[in-house]
C-alpha cells in the first residue's frame, strides 16, 4: 500500500444516470462505492454533503418514492493528481406505503444489484444513530457480509449523530468502535469517509 502526505478532496461530481436494475445499470468501467439504507436516513444529504454539491442527490418528500439506482461520477484530487470513482444510491429499504408487487420487484432488482455487480469495492451502510440496531439493518449487514469479496469492503456509518448526547455517542461508539459518525453540520467524519474510499480503491493510505 502506497502512504501520501495529502487529505483527498472532492473537485467535482455529476449526476450520470438512473437505472431500474442491474440490467439497465450504466457501465462498469469505474470503482463503485455504494450508499444503501432505511428510507429517510440521509443517503442523499451525506452524499451531498460528502461531494459539497447541495442539489447533486435528489430526496424525496415521500419515504420509499425513489425507487432508481442513481450514478454520479465523483473527481478526487490528491496531490496533483486526479482519481474518479463512480458514488451509487441505491433506492432505501424497509419502506411502509410500498404494495407488495411492487416491494417484491424493487427488493429483487436491490439485491441483484449489490450482489452481482463486479464495479462495487465499497458499501457505505447509513444507520440513523437514534436507532443503531433496527432489524432491518441488522439483516442487511448480515446478508452483504456473507458474500462480501475480498476486495470489497463494509463501511458502517451513522448519521443524524447530532440528536445524541455525550453519553449516548460515547455508548454508540463501544457498540460500534469500527463505525464512521458523520456529522453535516459540524463538519465530522467526511474526510474519515474520504480516507477509506482511497484506501480501498487505490491502496492509498494517508
């Protein structure tokens, strides 16, 4: 693994595509890193907040309405050099006012997707920090994790951390001491983010 004095920064992201399924999916020509979780646990505001873009990823008013998988190409620069790895939000889980038909296909094309697609090297897995140990979530880092590859790795990161208090973050992190908190507001764990995308993807280590 190659070690750099840089911190890696955003300079730009754009929005590519969205696609229904793996089968409509867009290329596989870069490294993916892949954002999934509950509906309403701000999958778009942190990948807004991590590519400093506000409007790049769309939110929906309604839990459970955006049903696409969402591309967006993301240009790092470390140094004086360029890297670009492709940011994939993936339509949220464990949605309520879903009919079952459609639940049954939008849950099919997920899992498809994030368990054969060859581009993916990193699964970014929010939790709401309120409630870390959901069912649904717990369920869900099982399943990855027992086909997690070698070359894949699984992030756990925890937003909405600012509604703790000290006593609570600090339990969170024993429960969870591998976790990433992020923090929009005041800034916390978006470079850590950074960090482990370089790591993993390019085998730069800071």
């Amino acid at each position: 693994m190659n070690r750099v004095n840089c911190q890696p920064r955003v300079i730009d992201a754009n929005f590519l595509k969205s696609a229904q399924s793996i089968k409509d999916s867009i290329d596989e020509s870069r490294s993916e890193v892949v954002f999934l979780g509950r509906s309403n646990v701000g999958k778009s505001s942190t990948i807004n907040h991590l590519t400093n873009r506000k409007g790049l990823a769309k939110s929906s008013a309604t839990p459970g309405k955006t049903r696409l998988i969402n591309f967006f190409d993301v240009k790092y620069r470390c140094n004086e050099d360029d890297y670009i790895v492709r940011y994939v939000d993936l339509p949220g889980f464990g949605y309520a006012k879903v009919s079952k038909s459609i639940k049954d296909i939008w849950q099919k094309n997920l899992v498809e997707y994030i368990k054969d697609r060859v581009a993916i090297r990193i699964f970014i897995h929010l939790r709401d920090a309120r409630h870390p140990n959901t069912a649904i979530d717990n369920m869900v880092e099982e399943y990855v994790k027992s086909f997690l590859r070698p070359d894949q790795r699984y992030i756990t990161l925890f937003t909405k951390i600012d509604k703790l208090n000290q006593k609570e973050k600090s339990a969170l992190k024993r429960e969870f001491p591998d976790s990433i908190v992020l923090s929009n507001s005041k800034k916390i764990g978006a470079q850590l983010v950074h960090n482990e995308i370089f790591e993993t993807i390019f085998g730069i280590s800071q």
